[in-house]
C-alpha cells in the first residue's frame, strides 16, 4: 500500500454495487472525499505505475484513468458510521462472514484504483450511511468458498447482494497477474463505453 493524497477520492469499502450485463463489472456508489488514502499497488492497472510514487502521481494527473473524476482508494473514513466494530488493539472486527455453495464460481466486486464519474445526484441505499456522490466501475473477482466483509449496515451475505468485497479475497486475487489484467480490461471496456471520446491506454505489461 502507498499513501496518496487526493483532491478527491472516491470511498467504496461500504458500496452496494449493481452488475452489469455485457461486462465482469458492477456499478459502485461510493463517496466522494478528500484527503489521505491508501492506494494498492499490486494491482494497479499499469505496470509501468506500480512504483509507489509514480501510482500517487498517476491517479493525481488522471494519467491512470483518463476521463475519470477519480479513482477509488482506502481509508477509514466513515467506518463507524457503516457499522465498524474494533477490538481492544484497534483492528476492526470482521462484520459478516459468507459463504458459496459448492463447486459455485463466485464473483464480487472489489474496487481498489477503479475508475469513477461523478453522480448528478447523490444515491444513498440501505447498506450504507448517508450520501454516495460518486460511482465506479469496479472489476468482479472470484471469493473463496467462505469470504468476510467489514462493515455495512445489513447483511450482504442474504439474496443477490453485490458488495464491495476486500480482504483474503483482494489478497488471492492480487497473487495471480492474469486475473489483475483480465479484470481491468473488462473495466476499460465498460468504463470506456460511458465516457466516450475519453479513452483509456491500459499497459499492463
């Protein structure tokens, strides 16, 4: 992880995403903040960026992702609010634990370094507090037959819920660079068809 500093970045560690149909991608509402956050390395979509300084400087000129308003990054902001619970040495408490059937090949999303647009108008949903401003295309990954999520303000493991999923799950995904750069061509495929004439140079070496 490599620490940025953003005029915004977008927050989904509580998003509650929607599939979409022609691409291995959901749109996220996330919040719109300001300030520090973590941005993953091991899974930029660039290799060229992976270097800590040049991924900060990447999502800061809009290099990584041209036409983007910004690009989804971590912090802990908000997470009481979404229902974090942390223990006597201050790490958080996983919140649900879920599971898959058998032999079932489970996507979900996960939104570390995707691209977002702003909303015209802010959403908000039942699984996160207040008002999402953003929204990000973020790449659908395969969970563990028993995967955790922390925080949200009900349980994403009942019915067809699609929450941002990190964790294990982000970890095993990062390990296998075939899988990092099938995921980000299926955002650049999708995200490229929202914003027309702004294309995106995806290098992934």
């Amino acid at each position: 992880m490599v620490t940025c500093e953003e005029d915004v970045y977008a927050l989904c560690a509580f998003a509650n995403c929607t599939l979409n149909e022609k691409t291995k991608t959901a749109n996220c509402p996330c919040y719109g903040i300001s300030g520090e956050s973590q941005a993953r390395i091991d899974v930029a979509p660039d290799a060229q960026v992976q270097p800590a300084s040049a991924l900060c400087n990447a999502i800061s000129d809009g290099s990584l992702w041209p036409g983007a308003d910004a690009v989804s990054t971590y912090s802990r902001e908000l997470k009481e609010e979404n229902g974090i619970e942390f223990d006597d040495n201050g790490d958080m408490i996983l919140t649900w634990e879920c599971t898959t059937s058998p032999n079932e090949v489970r996507l979900v999303p996960n939104c570390m370094l995707a691209p977002c647009r702003v909303l015209e108008k802010p959403v908000t949903n039942d699984y996160f507090a207040g008002d999402a401003t953003m929204e990000c295309t973020c790449p659908l990954i395969q969970a563990e037959e028993v995967y955790g999520i922390y925080g949200g303000l009900k349980d994403p493991c009942v019915g067809p819920s699609w929450v941002n999923t990190a964790g294990p799950t982000l970890d095993i995904h990062a390990m296998n660079p075939v899988a990092v750069e099938m995921a980000w061509e299926e955002v650049a495929k999708e995200f490229n068809g929202k914003v027309g004439s702004a294309a995106l140079t995806l290098s992934i070496n």
